[in-house]
C-alpha cells in the first residue's frame, strides 16, 4: 500500500479510538450488511477482542471509517466504547482506494459492490481500467468482466443476490441484449435451480431459437416481396391488354429458380 498512502512511521501504529469519534466512509463499497454476520462477528469479538484493526483518517475533529465498517458494527453490538484503529493519511482518492482493496482482501464484497466500486473509482477518480488493476492487483481483463456486469439492471441484480447466484450466471446472462429476456431466463433459473453449466446450455438454446425465428422473419419478408413482384407483373400484363395490346406473361420454375417472362408483340395493337 505505501506505493499511493502517505504515512509517517510514527502513524503507522495502533491506537485506541473512541467509537463516538468515528464517522461513516461516504465511499464505503459495501452495501448490505447482514444482521446474523454482525452478531457472529460480535460473539468472536466479545471472546476474543478486535484482531484486525480499523483504518481510518482524520476528518476535523473526527475520525472518518476508512475499512472496518462490520468491525465497527459488532463493537457496538458488544458495548465496547474504543476500537483499535490505524490512522492514515489520505486523500478521498485513496480513502476510496484502500477501502475497496480492503474489502475485496477480505472478500466482504458482493461481485456486484465490487463493480459499481471499481466504477467509482474509473469515472469518479479518475482512473483508468489499468490504473484500477494495478492498485487491485487484478488483471485488466477481470476488471473488464467486473464493470460489464453493471449492465444488468437493478431488478435484475437484486434477483442474482436473493436466489445466491453465482457471478459467472450473472455474465451468462450477458449474452441477452433485452432486460426481457434476461428476467424470463432468470425465472427459469431461479424456478429450475440451474447450476452454471445449466444456465449456459439454456441461454445457448435460446438464442438458438430466437435466431431462427430471425431467419424465418427474414425469409418471410423476402418471400413478401417476391410476391409484390409478381403481383406488379401481372397487373402490368393486364393493363397493357386491356389498352389493346396482346401482352403475355409466363411463369417458368425450376429446382433453382423462378423465372417470368413478359411477351409484348411489336404490332399488337388492335384496330
């Protein structure tokens, strides 16, 4: 982390923290915190006491939560009044930085939080996709795949989260251009209790079917048009003999083609 912290030696060092002085990280990429996680985390605190310290920066006469945030929960739910923390001195880039670095090392983060923080980090902070792997230790191709997820819709997330989806049904999905069609597979998904293989298999036979049901379309229409054709060929024919003139058509199929052919004598003209 010294590579983008600033840090002296004598604040690298743990210090007791009165709770009341800690105040919420805006940039937290948490979003859900579970209120079983909390009291399981509280019950290891209360027979073991606070093994990872909290890392937090100034902020006033404050501390701002840089990581730590269920930490910090289940100390309170223990009745502690202090909390063991770090005290870093950063900008709100890297405030932003080492939170997300943290939860991912402890694997806190729903595939979904850590997306919309690596987000944060690229259109807020101005980072590019490479910048962001560096400092996560990812390779860009991953941060790649994290930030198409965002693609899914709200509705659409909150159903992967719920039903425990994997992140890999979540890019399954991905291959479904409309929001429709990708709740439709999810209720399926969900209804069925697809593995991720499963998943995959289903996707591919719809696709299959609907790019079927394109290439009918297709051939429809242009079936429709050779139609028009013909129709605007003979109505031809029958407009020149209705005005005297001894026109013909005649239809010639083969196993290739259809052909038409129009004959128009040169003196025709009746009378």
């Amino acid at each position: 982390m010294s590579g983008f912290l600033n840090f002296t030696k004598e604040k690298f060092r743990v210090v007791e923290i009165e709770i009341e002085q800690i105040i919420p990280n805006p940039n937290q990429p948490r979003r859900d915190f579970n209120d079983e996680e909390i009291a399981s985390l509280a019950d290891s605190i209360a027979q073991n006491g606070i093994l990872q310290p909290l890392s937090v920066r100034r902020n006033g006469e404050k501390y701002e939560l840089i990581a730590g945030e269920l930490r910090l929960r289940a100390a309170k739910l223990c009745g502690f009044s202090t909390v063991p923390c770090m005290v870093y001195e950063v900008n709100d880039r890297n405030s932003a930085i080492l939170a997300l670095v943290e939860n991912i090392q402890r694997q806190n983060l729903s595939f979904f939080d850590e997306a919309v923080a690596i987000e944060k980090l690229i259109t807020y902070y101005g980072m590019t996709q490479e910048e962001a792997a560096a400092k996560l230790g990812k390779a860009q191709s991953t941060i790649a795949n994290k930030l198409r997820l965002l693609r899914l819709t709200p509705d659409e997330r909150e159903l992967i989260m719920k039903f425990n989806l994997t992140e890999r049904h979540a890019r399954s999905l991905l291959r479904l251009a409309s929001p429709a069609d990708r709740l439709n597979i999810l209720e399926k998904i969900v209804k069925d209790n697809l593995n991720v293989e499963k998943t995959e298999n289903l996707i591919e036979e719809y696709l299959g079917t609907q790019r079927e049901k394109s290439s009918y379309k297709k051939r429809s229409k242009v079936f429709q048009n050779v139609k028009m054709f013909v129709n605007t060929i003979n109505k031809a024919v029958e407009m020149m003999q209705a005005a005297g003139i001894s026109a013909d058509s005649k239809k010639i199929q083969s196993d290739e083609y259809i052909e038409y052919r129009v004959r128009i004598p040169i003196n025709s003209h009746k009378g």
